[in-house]
C-alpha cells in the first residue's frame, strides 16, 4: 500500500519545535515530526510561535506529506522527524 495522510490532525511539540503528524500505510500508523524552523521563519518562545507553525503547517501540507512520503518510501520506518534538510 502507500502512504496515506486522512487524519488532518497536527500538534505542536513546544519542547522538540515540532509540529506533530501521522501518515498511514494500510493499516500501520507512522508517525512524522517536522521541525518548526524547517517551515516556518517565526520566532521561537513568542506568544504567537505556536499559531505560526501551525499555520505554516496547514499552508505548506501538501509538500510536507510529499516529503514525508518521499522519506517513508526510502526506508519504511515507523517514525520520522523532518528537517530543513529534507526539503532542500
């Protein structure tokens, strides 16, 4: 099967400056972190930083699942974490 993202679900990991995800492969869930400066420019630790990279999230969903799916067909892991780097 292939990666599918249904859940539109996200949080934010304030201690990780993550923004949290699941894709699913049938019935497997994985699990995708992406770093908060990998999509978003916002300063960290601001009152607003969270809403910022959630939006940036939301915004940039279709590449950030593109990414995610590029990275799970490499090596079928059941966990990721995103970086800047992955999007270069």
């Amino acid at each position: 099967m292939s990666l599918t993202f249904p859940n539109q679900s996200r949080s934010y990991d304030e201690a990780g400056r993550r923004i949290r995800f699941v894709g699913y492969d049938g019935m497997f869930q994985i699990s995708f972190s992406v770093a908060a400066d990998a999509i978003s420019s916002a300063p960290p630790g601001t009152a607003t930083a969270e809403a910022a990279y959630l939006a940036a999230f939301d915004t940039a969903s279709g590449t950030i699942h593109d990414v995610a799916s590029k990275a799970y067909a490499r090596t079928r892991k059941s966990i990721y974490v995103l970086t800047a780097a992955d999007f270069g």
